[in-house]
C-alpha cells in the first residue's frame, strides 16, 4: 500500500489496524460501583508518555472504563517543554514507543505523513517539541481518556458494593475511586528531585535544581556553576551559555566523565523482557553498575557546551559545603572555594516515598531493596537501596505482609522501577515491552478478583452456535 501523504490518511490507516488488529475482541469486566458512586477498573495518574502507553495497552485488551489524569495542562505534560533542556530527544530516531509495535501509530509514520520520507530520512533525531506534538496527537487518535488540571493526592482502601477491594484517591477534582492505579508520575514518582542539602539550605535565589523552572534569561551577564556531568547537568549548562550567562562551571565528582551511555547497551529483547525475572543479586548487579554510569552525555550534548569560549569543565572537583556571601553563593570543594551567582544542581532523583502525596497512606509499609536484598560490600550503594522492591507486575510489595495489602492494587510505571525492571519505566527503547506488561499485571488482578462472577458467566452461558434438525437426530 502506498504510505499516507496526510494525516487524514495516515489516520485512517490507522483506524484499519486498530480494528484488524482487535481481537480478543470481547468485553469482560461490568461496572462497579462504591457507596452508589462509579468505580473506575483503572486510574493511570500521569498523562506523559508512559501514562498514554499504558492507557493505550488497557484499551487494547477492552478495559475501557478508565481515566488518566494529569496536574499539568494540555501539551505540558512530561517533560518536554518544561525541564528538558536538551534540542532533541536521546533515543534513536526510528526507535518505537508508546505505539506497542502498531506501524501506523508510531512516531516515524507520523512525521511522514506530514513532512515525507525524504524528510525524516535528513533527520538527525526527533526534536523534543515535535514529540510532544506526537504524544498529543496519540492521545487523541486512540481515544485515551484524559483529565488535565488534576492533581493526585493519598490514595487508601475501599470496597466497592459486591464486596471487592477498589482504591479511593484524593484528587484537586474530588475523590475517584478505582478497582487498579497506575503511577506513571515520572522521575519523582517515589521520591523527589534531590540536591545536597547545604545547597537546599541556600536562599532560593541562588539555586535551582534542573527540574526546576529556571529564568535562563536572568542569567545573562552572570557566573553560573552547575553540579554533575550527565546529560541534563551539560542541557542546563548549555542553556545558560545560550541566555548569555558570563561564565559557566560544570564540576564533576569523577576524574574522568562519563561518555559511555549504558542505556545503549542494554537496548536487546532479553534484557528489557527478562531483567526483572533473574534473581536479585544479579539485577541488583546489573542496575548497580548502570545506574552508577548514569546517562553519559552525548557528543553533540557536549559540543553544545564546549563551543563557548566562556564554559569550563571541571573533573575530580565535587562540591563539599556552600555558603551564602555577599549576595552569591560559595562553594566548597576538595581544590578550593568557588563563587558564582546561580547554582545549578544536575543530580537527578532520590527514592522516598514518604515525600509522595499518593502513598501518604501507605509509604511506611512499602518494601525497598534495602529490606529484601543485602548485596555484597563491593556493590553496596545506600541510595539505590531506596528504591521499592516491586512485585513482578509492577505493583508495590509490603514490608510487612498483611498491614498494607491494598497496595497490591497500585501499580508504578515510572524511574522508580528501574532496580527491579530495568529502565522499564524511564525510557522509550523499553516501553513496547514495558507497557504492556504493566498492563498484563493490571488485568490479571481484575480477572483474578472477578473469578467468581467469571465462574457463575459461564455456568449461565447458553448461546447457541448451531440448530439441530431433530427429524433427523435418532432418540433412544
């Protein structure tokens, strides 16, 4: 067939596949309800890209009766207008993602329709603006259920009327109630963009962590240091030289810089697949060793920067302490003070549920690897030992059996995944196999919890698929 030269026809390719491609196409789950009030079968908290991926495999095994919500609004949500500071996306430009492997809804058939093949083929990669325009346009071609301007809070238990376990969430739009959540709150998702705390303990003003929302422009004329040398240390840098800034600093704790990306590596079948399957102390070895490379810096990340006169690499030079001093800020390291205006902190997230508004209720009952897995003093890393210990269909495990069992029905799809998945919740050259699965784990606990109504559908099951001629059946 000849590739669609528009939208319109791309889209009604689309349509085609999503019904060639329907089967099994029979509804199985019945409306619930709780004190009289509708029980959605799944709430996905989280309207970026693996939030729409999850959504979008619930859909395709018939789970229609859900809803994503979103605190940001329409097209900011995730990071890609917001914090990411890079031009471009990290992956490789034909890499799929939230499409789960259907040809007509990836992000390549997308761009073509609109700009041609000869164009996606100059391509270098995929400029984060335009994917977000796709992620939006997904959304609306498979029919997802978004709410923007909703907030999640404290999720607990709850019953619906036929005596099944459901959820019930606080949000900044009235309570929900769900049978499954799914959190696919990014980055932060059990825990909190994380610097050090004598430079949290600094005036505002003075500080910023890249997560944040950062007036570059202000920069302009200034000296800015910057801590950490993964990518999105190296985006702000090259950010503030962008804005003007005077001087900017990148200091890393490392000798030598990480321009090795592990996330390349590790982009095969067995490993995104079965990571999570092999014992813990080999995913524990395994995550260890690429969690501590963090995500090495591209070239062209690093020519951004280095292509100003005015920016200055330092290696082997982490921070120590920072003070406050005439209006700027000093900090301490191994080779002497340094004194800038604006302090950036590139250094990513820390695990801790108890700062998550969604398990206020439960955080003190979720089991990290610390609890469940001791690894061997060569390997020992306090930091990922914060991360939650995952069921394997992604749902939180208790530290104590039998206290929080609800959280059995909370699922999490996010970077707090990656000790006991893999980057199954934190990059797209996981997500084809990654979201499904997630998915998996969702309707295995509805089809599990409605077991007995299944049971009591077949007994009652009397549709005929054929008429006998009588006169012709010999009766003993």
């Amino acid at each position: 067939m000849p590739a669609p030269q528009s939208l319109v026809e791309l889209e009604a390719d689309l349509a085609r596949d999503l019904e060639l491609t329907a089967h099994p196409r029979a509804p199985w789950l019945v409306p619930k309800t709780s004190g009289g009030r509708p029980v959605l079968d799944c709430l996905v908290i989280g309207a970026g890209q693996c939030g729409l991926a999850v959504a979008h495999a619930l859909k395709r095994d018939k789970v229609d009766n859900i809803l994503v919500v979103d605190r940001a609004a329409p097209g900011r949500e995730g990071p890609w207008v917001t914090f990411a500071r890079m031009r471009h996306l990290r992956s490789p430009k034909n890499q799929i993602g939230p499409d789960l492997k259907l040809p007509s809804l990836t992000y390549q058939a997308w761009h073509e329709a609109q700009w041609g093949a000869r164009h996606f083929a100059d391509l270098y990669m995929i400029p984060k603006e335009r994917w977000q325009d796709y992620l939006g346009w997904f959304r609306r071609v498979t029919g997802i259920p978004v709410r923007n301007g909703v907030a999640a809070g404290a999720i607990a238990p709850a019953r619906t009327d036929d005596g099944l376990p459901c959820l019930a969430v606080e949000t900044s739009d009235g309570p929900m109630l769900a049978r499954k959540v799914v959190m696919a709150t990014g980055q932060e998702g059990v825990g909190y963009w994380w610097m050090p705390e004598f430079v949290a303990a600094l005036p505002k003003a003075l500080r910023a962590h890249a997560a944040d929302a950062i007036d570059f422009a202000a920069l302009a004329g200034r000296v800015v240091a910057v801590l950490g040398a993964g990518a999105s240390a190296f985006d702000n840098a090259a950010t503030a030289l962008e804005a003007g800034a005077a001087e900017v600093h990148l200091f890393c704790r490392r000798a030598e810089p990480m321009d090795v990306q592990p996330y390349r590596w590790l982009t095969f079948a067995g490993f995104l697949r079965h990571m999570h399957e092999m014992p813990d102390d080999w995913r524990w070895r395994f995550m260890a060793k690429v969690l501590g490379m963090r995500e090495g810096f591209a070239q062209d990340t690093y020519d951004r920067t280095n292509a100003h006169p005015n920016f200055t690499m330092h290696v082997g030079r982490p921070w120590t302490g920072a003070r406050a001093e005439g209006g700027r800020a000093v900090v301490h390291t191994p080779r002497g003070d340094f004194a800038a205006d604006f302090l950036i902190c590139g250094t990513g997230v820390r695990m801790d549920p108890a700062a998550v508004p969604e398990l206020a209720r439960c955080h003190h009952n979720i089991a990290q690897w610390q609890d469940r897995y001791a690894p061997p003093a060569e390997e020992a890393n306090p930091r990922l030992g914060e991360f939650p210990y995952l069921n394997a269909d992604s749902s939180f495990a208790e530290k104590r059996p039998g206290e929080t069992p609800w959280i059995r029905d909370i699922h999490l799809f996010g970077i707090g995944t990656s000790m006991s998945f893999g980057p199954a919740g934190s990059s797209i050259n996981a997500m084809a196999i990654s979201a499904p699965r997630v998915a998996a784990g969702v309707t295995r606990g509805l089809f599990e919890a409605d077991l007995p109504r299944l049971w009591d559908s077949l007994n009652a099951y009397d549709l005929k698929q054929v008429v006998l001629d009588m006169t012709k059946v010999a009766a003993e």
